[in-house]
C-alpha cells in the first residue's frame, strides 16, 4: 500500500490554503484610491508621486500650484505608476484660479486623463476668459500635440466665467469604453470620446500667468485593483499536480 509522507501532505494542504486564500482575496478586491493633498513642505517639484519634468508646478501652503511668471503651455503631470486600465476610474481634484483673465485668452486648468504622453492625452478644463470660443467648460483629447473638440456640445455646459478665488471641484468618472461623466463644481455634462482608453491621469495648466494664478488640492484617482487578476492567476499555477 502507497502512504505519502506527512510533510508531503502538510505541503499540500498548505499550498491549497494559501491559494484559496488568494482566490478569496481576489473575489472581495475592489478599487483602490490614490490621493495627494500636497501638505508637505514647499519645493519647486510635486515630488516623487508624479511624472518628471515638473519645472512648471510647485508646492505652496500645502498646495500645488505653477512656477513660472507666465507661459503658455499646455503643461501636463501625470501621477506616477498609476495605469487606468480597461474597467471604471474616478479622478478628481480641487482648483482654482486666481489670476486675471484680461491677460491673454484667460487661464485653462483641469485634469488629464488615458495620459499616453505629454503630446497623447485626454483633458476636461475650464477658462476663466468668458471670450473663450470653446465656452468656459471644455473636454477633448490632444492628439500629436494638438486640442481636438470631439464633436459640438460635448463640452459647453453653461456660459459666463466661473468664478475665481475659491476652490471647484473637478470630476471625471470613466467607464472603461469611452464614456465619461464630467462635473466642475455644480456643472455636470457627458462626454463620449475613444480616442485614448487606458494610461496614466493627473494634471493640466495652460497659459498661466504667474506663481499662485492656478493652484491644485486634494488630488484622488481611484481604478480598479490590479492585483485581483494576478491573485487569480497565482492561485492557478499553484494547484498542485496530481501523481501518477
């Protein structure tokens, strides 16, 4: 009569816990959250949860907000080692600006989103210059570096200029498939664009005009928890095999 061996047998029976308990960690994982509240000491970089080349942000009274006396931009940052996959993502933050839309076209600040590269990249933003022709509220992607408008609509969703010196929260919640629900304070509108699905989010500024004119807090981006599919996976490859 064949016997196996006890360790053989507490091998097994461990290996078959730990898997079971991994499949079990799989099925309950949910999203997770990433936030920067930027409350740290001032420096002239975001520091190290964001993408490099971050001359143009700086970090003030536990704020983030931009460098250089004026510039046009786009400036883009993105948050680091985040990918926002195929499934379902939120990223938000708070914004503001303060500078004076009499200079230039107005400022433009807001969030990107399926970011490839500083040249690939979707954005929501909005304009304190109540000139601008786009309306104040915008959405589209940047393509080769430069703004495309996805279709009329899409990104108007009330006129006159938002008001400045106070925060606004701004939203983008992503289906996976191009669908999209934008809200910047009290104003909500949908916007549909396939461009551009899955990579990074963070960051937008453009045609700022000085240290303080556009500032970001309390930056949140929640996607789905990566680690349940490579739980799964592990859980497979370690059923032990039956002897013969």
């Amino acid at each position: 009569m064949n016997t196996t061996p006890i360790t053989t047998l507490w091998t097994r029976a461990s290996v078959l816990a730990a898997t079971l308990f991994g499949l079990g960690l799989a099925a309950s994982a949910g999203p997770i959250t990433y936030t920067d509240d930027f409350n740290r000491v001032g420096s002239d970089s975001l520091g190290t949860n964001w993408t490099s080349g971050l001359y143009s942000y700086v970090v003030r009274n536990n704020q983030a907000t931009t460098l250089y006396s004026s510039g046009a931009g786009p400036y883009v940052t993105s948050y680091v080692g985040v990918d926002l996959g195929s499934g379902a993502f939120t990223v938000q933050a708070d914004v503001m600006i303060t500078g004076s839309a009499s200079i230039g076209n107005g400022e433009h600040v807001g969030l990107i989103f399926n970011y490839q590269n500083d040249s690939n990249y979707n954005v929501v933003r909005w304009t304190n210059s109540a000139s601008d022709p786009w309306g104040n509220l915008q959405a589209g992607y940047v393509k080769n570096g430069s703004y495309n408008i996805p279709g009329t609509g899409l990104y108007t969703a009330f006129t006159g200029s938002e008001p400045t010196g106070s925060l606004k929260t701004i939203t983008v919640s992503g289906d996976g498939a191009g669908n999209y629900t934008l809200a910047i304070g009290s104003s909500t509108w949908n916007f549909s664009e396939t461009e551009f699905t899955g990579g990074g989010a963070g960051l937008y500024i453009s045609n700022v005009h000085g240290e303080g004119s556009v500032i970001f807090d309390n930056f949140a981006l929640t996607v789905p928890e990566p680690a349940s599919l490579g739980l799964l996976a592990l859980g497979g490859l370690a059923l032990p095999r039956r002897r013969r």
